[in-house]
C-alpha cells in the first residue's frame, strides 16, 4: 500500500489513487491548473469580448422570438447568479427549463420560486417518471459503482439538450465554471455520465423495469451531433466575468431571498446523500476536496480553512441517519436493503463495458484544438 500523501498546495491526496507529485510535494491537479487553464482562462477585456459575442448572436437569434436561449435551473448558486446576469446584465431572454428527477431540496424549490418571480420569468419544468427514475437509480446501486448519481445527472443532461433540439433553440447558458470547478473529480470517484455502453449494461443486467420515456444521450449525440450538425452552442458566460463563489451567493441573498446550501450540489436531497455519506463511507472519496482545492487555487479559500472543514464529516451523524431513512423510503426500500448495497463488493467503470476510449481520444482532440484546456480527470 502506498503512503499517504496530501498536496502542498491544496487538499488533494492519495485517495485519488491516479495523483502523482513533484519533487515539491504539489500535485498534478495543481500543476495542470497553473499550466494549462490559468494562463488561457481569462475574465479581463479578452473575455468581455468573446463574451460580448455570444451575447450579440444570441440577441440576434432571439429577434422576434420569445426565447433567445435556455438555461437549465436547479436553484444552486451557479445557476441563480448565472440567470441574473443573463436577465440583469446581459439583457437576455433565457427560457428558464428546470428538470424535476424526484429529489428536490425544499431550499432549491424555494431558491428556484424567489428568482422567477423576482426576474419576472416563465419556467419550464420537465418532470421524470418517478418509477423509471427509481429503478434506474436502484440499478446503480446495485452495480456496485460509486457514481450512483449518473441516474439522475443523466436526466438533466439529456433533457436540456433533447429539448434544445426539438424546439430548435441554439444557444445553452451553462453554469459550470473554471472559479470553482477546476479541479475535477477523478474518473475513480465520479465517472462519465454519458457513457452509453456502461449505462446499457448497468440496464440490462441490473435494472429489473423497462425505461420507455427516460431520457438519453449519448456523448457523440451531444458533443458532435449536437454542436457541429444541429449548431447548439453552450455558452458559459461565468467562465468570462469575475466570479467569486461567496460573494455572488450574498448578493443573491440580499437581492432575491436566495438561501445558501451547506455544500456544493447539495440541491439535490439524493446528491446530499450521495456525496455526503454514500462516496466517503463506501469508496473513501470526498467530492469536498476538489471543491476545497478549486477555491484554493482560485484564491477564494485557503488551505488551513479547508484542511479545518475536511476534520469534520460533511453531515451530522444525525443527518445522515434521517437522510439514510428519507432514501431507502423514498426508493421504497427498507433500510437493511439499503445498507447491503453499502457492504457490497466494491466496483469500478474499468470493471464494466465503457467507452473510457472514447472519451480520451474527444479530450485529446479538443486539447489539440484548443478547445479544451485542463488534461487532468
């Protein structure tokens, strides 16, 4: 077994079983952060302009229409201070679309309410059959896979664009960030969601109902179909503006009523669960230390701050005994069933069939392009 080792930089260890140092003790997340995203991410006049832009073509696109783009809402930070500035500052008209997949916080149902109101929007909601929705998750489960979660981020992924394409609007304002997701989670930890071949095997072999209206896409129907032959572009417009995570969630509070999460995707009362409690207690992995050593890198937290929170769990021994009754009711299953899923054998992606090939080949021909910058995952 190898020795235990943290980065002298940020928060990351050898739980990500891929890391590797330097002589200086700082990890390859770091280096590939300063290296290759840092000097080409810019917020300064060059990204105003590109980002001036896709503003100018999307108001162009939307002359006479109702909508000049869409912009998916879960009610997170990202996403509500993402709408303001599209409303506010940008002077667009984003249809806002909300995918219900059955796990919705009270706070995000609220966050969500306090900014259409106050923005004077429509919202668009899709809901998901909830019994598909269950047995897909149930699936995952039973896989034994750490990223139980695919069910139901496939689900949002998959209905924006499905809906993009039909309704023939180009242009996706996306929420996803440099400033506080440039550390990515190991592929270990959270793999690809849109691995079509593993999603199907994780079907057929463990997933005991038909999904006839579950939503999917593949990864070369979103990346290149998509993009390239139907022209839906997605816009990420806080990757191009001083972003800073706290204090767009206090402008948020003082102007909309907004209330705050307890962590990053914490939204989502199944994603509380699942990186809260599931990952770390099954797999040793805890998603706080990529968020942690984001904020570090971007300057927005320091790593005594999060070397203090990572000595505490994510939830109380008293959330995680509500939380853990509230899923295994939820996926009306009792709670010994649940917690056999916890004891089973341990999987991997690498122990099913997956398209890993397929996507590293996508993540060197977009490096080679330009296109995409970080090489870590």
């Amino acid at each position: 077994m190898s020795q235990y080792q943290v980065c002298a930089k940020c928060v990351m260890d050898t739980s990500d079983k891929n890391i590797t140092f330097n002589s200086e003790g700082v990890c390859d997340h770091c280096l590939d952060f300063f290296e290759n995203v840092l000097p080409n991410w810019h917020t300064d006049a060059k990204g105003k302009q590109q980002l001036s832009g896709d503003i100018a073509a999307m108001k162009s696109f939307g002359k006479d229409k109702d909508f000049d783009c869409i912009l998916g809402m879960s009610g997170g930070a990202d996403s509500s201070y993402l709408l303001h500035l599209a409303v506010k500052e940008f002077g667009l008209k984003p249809l806002v679309f909300h995918v219900d997949g059955g796990w919705n916080s009270d706070i995000a149902v609220s966050n969500i309410k306090v900014m259409i109101e106050k923005l004077n929007l429509e919202l668009f909601t899709e809901v998901i059959n909830w019994e598909e929705m269950k047995a897909f998750q149930l699936g995952y489960f039973k896989s034994g896979l750490p990223n139980i979660d695919i069910a139901q981020d496939h689900a949002f992924v998959a209905t924006l664009y499905n809906f993009a394409d039909k309704y023939n609007i180009k242009y996706i304002l996306n929420g996803t960030n440099i400033s506080t997701e440039c550390v990515r989670n190991p592929l270990d930890w959270l793999y690809y969601g849109t691995d079509m071949a593993q999603i199907n095997y994780v079907k057929k072999n463990f997933v005991d109902r038909p999904l006839p209206t579950y939503p999917f896409s593949s990864v070369l129907r979103h990346k290149v179909y998509l993009r390239y032959i139907r022209r839906i572009k997605v816009v990420k417009p806080l990757n191009h503006v001083p972003y800073k995570k706290e204090r767009a969630m206090e402008f948020l509070q003082s102007e909309y009523g907004w209330r705050p999460y307890p962590q990053k995707h914490f939204e989502s009362r199944f994603t509380k669960f699942y990186e809260g409690y599931w990952l770390p207690k099954r797999f040793g992995f805890d998603t706080r230390k990529v968020q942690y050593s984001s904020l570090i890198l971007t300057e927005q937290m320091t790593r005594d701050e999060a070397l203090g929170k990572l000595r505490y769990s994510a939830l109380s021994e008293e959330d995680i005994r509500k939380d853990f009754q509230f899923i295994a009711k939820k996926l009306e299953i009792d709670e010994a069933q649940l917690k056999s899923y916890l004891d089973m054998p341990i999987r991997s992606h690498r122990d099913y069939p997956n398209q890993q090939w397929l996507f590293d080949l996508g993540a060197k021909i977009m490096k080679n392009l330009g296109l995409e910058r970080s090489i870590k995952r």
